[in-house]
C-alpha cells in the first residue's frame, strides 16, 4: 500500500511540475551567440524545478541588452529604466510580498547609473534573486565603456584605451552591510549556472549573483574568448554549490567557508582566478520586509484597498 502511495505522489508532483514553455513567451531577439540566451534557459529550468506558477513571479529590469529578458519570460514583468530596476523591485517587494522577484541588469545598469541603488539595495536586503549579466561593455549602446570593462579596452568612449582599472563587484558587494547571499558563475558553465540560481532561488533575502558572460559582438574575446583560456577556481563546500566533476576541466576547486566573512572578503578581492560559486552566505540577516512589516501587523487586501481609496479620493475633483 505504501509503494501506492509513493507512486501515486511521484505522479502527482510530475504532473503538477511546469514544463520550461510555461516560461516561454515572445521569441527572444538576442544576438547569435549572446549569452542572456543561457541565463534565460537557466531561469527557466529553475522555475520549473521548483514548479513555481507564472503568476507568482514578477521579473524586473532596467535597460540593456540583459534587461529585455521580462518579455521573453512568460511572468509579470516590469522594464523600467536605466539604472532603476532595484528601486522598482523593493517596491515590488512591498506592495506585494507574496510574490517573488527576479532582477535582471547588466554591468553598466547595475555599476554604473545604477550603483547608489545597488549598494543600497544589499543594505536592505529585499528578498529578491538579483542577476547581474555582466559582459564588461555597455552593448545596446554599442560598445562604450562600463565599470567593468578592462584596462587598455578601446570602445567608442575610450578610443585611446580605458585608462582606468576594472571594478570588482564582487568585492564590493561583500563589504555592504548587511549583505547575505553573493555568488559568481558564468554562462559558459551551464551546469554551474543552474546550480546557482537554485541556491540563489532558495535563499530567503537578497541574492546577488553575478553572471560573466562576452558580448559577441563588441567583446567577443573577453574573458579569454568566452571561457576557453579564462582562468577560474571553483570554491567547494558541502553546504554550497555543487560542482559537477565535468567542470574541473575548466579549474581547479579549492575549499572555502563561505559563511566566514573575513574568507570571503578574501576571495572576493580575488581576480586571477575568478573565484566560481557560493562566495558568501548568511541567511540569518533579516529581510527589509521583516523589518518593515515585523513592528506592526499588515491589513488585509480589503483594508488596504478601502485606505488607497480614501486616499485617492482627496485629490478627485
């Protein structure tokens, strides 16, 4: 009778799991051999495995190649403007805390017009997944310089060569306060990709998930041709990402706590090699919800809809 059961809710969870075309929506119109194409496919695959309804979910964005990636992802959506997706999010978040919220930007989106919000927004620590698709270039504008791109690069706005040093976000980001999940894979690590943005989907707070990917058209032999002779080293831990032994052709893995802080600011001051995986983990950081909505109760959607409207009828003529 219990092997019954057994099949029977075995059954039930394959039937009730979305397939990856609930994701889909209008046809992705990307660049042959971008690789926004692999990040969507591994959102995708990740919503799915967690049979996560499309209702549930809202995708935000600001402006960038990267950031046309709600219209192809059959959930709500919001593409805001430039620099602005983390602000758009945290009111998401607020108005509407049953749902969950993804952010897509790119490098110059988040670093660069966008970089007051992105600081403040791992002090706040939204729970939301926060992808960052940096390709070291502002593309859709063709080919200008980010915080990101190399030292030496010539782009349309550095003719003569970037004069300055590449940010290092990552290490930025560890040294926010309040910060609580932060994370590097890249889009040539397909299985690696998937297996952080489920760990980034199952943290409760902000993840921060920073994906390095080249541009085909503008930066075609960044990181060292798309990951061919790009130095890395995966960061191993039982409790962090896994690391499938395939992948160790690409680098070596080394052991890191990434619940030490001091470990981590370490490795993410590191460049060369990159360091892949989990870099920082704390899930005991409060949520910017929990602390808003943890000092007093919440109204129910009718109170809330009846004070909205009390509101709005000071202002109707």
């Amino acid at each position: 009778m219990s092997n019954i059961i057994e099949d029977c809710l075995e059954e039930t969870c394959a039937i009730s799991a979305h397939p990856i075309s609930d994701y889909e929506s209008e046809l992705p119109r990307w660049c042959k051999g971008c690789g926004d194409f692999g990040v969507l496919t591994s959102l995708q695959r990740v919503l799915g495995k967690n049979n996560v309804d499309p209702e549930n979910v809202v995708a935000v964005s600001g402006i960038g190649c990267s950031s046309r990636l709600p219209h192809y992802l059959n959930t709500y959506g919001f593409h805001g403007i430039h620099g602005r997706a983390l602000p758009i999010a945290t009111g998401v978040r607020i108005a509407r805390p049953e749902l969950k919220v993804i952010v897509t930007m790119g490098d110059g989106d988040c670093f660069s017009i966008g970089g007051n919000h992105w600081l403040h927004a791992i002090r706040y620590n939204i729970n939301a997944v926060v992808l960052v698709l940096d390709n070291e270039v502002y593309a859709l504008t063709k080919m200008q310089v980010s915080p990101t791109t190399p030292g030496g690069w010539q782009t349309n706005t550095t003719p003569r060569g970037n004069e300055l040093r590449p940010m290092n976000p990552v290490s930025a980001v560890v040294g926010m306060t309040n910060v609580s999940f932060v994370a590097q894979t890249a889009t040539w690590l397909p299985a690696h990709l998937d297996e952080t943005m489920e760990k980034a989907w199952e943290h409760k707070g902000l993840s921060f998930v920073r994906i390095l990917q080249r541009c085909p058209v503008f930066m075609p032999t960044a990181f060292g041709d798309g990951g061919a002779n790009f130095p890395i080293v995966f960061l191993e831990n039982e409790n962090g990402i896994p690391i499938n032994p395939v992948l160790l052709k690409r680098g070596p893995s080394q052991p890191h706590d990434h619940g030490n802080i001091n470990e981590a600011q370490r490795v993410a001051a590191t460049v060369d090699p990159a360091p892949m995986g989990l870099i920082y983990h704390n899930p005991d950081i409060p949520t910017y919800e929990e602390a808003r909505f943890g000092r007093r109760s919440r109204p129910d959607h009718e109170t809330f809809v009846r004070r909205l409207d009390e509101v709005m009828d000071r202002y109707a003529v």
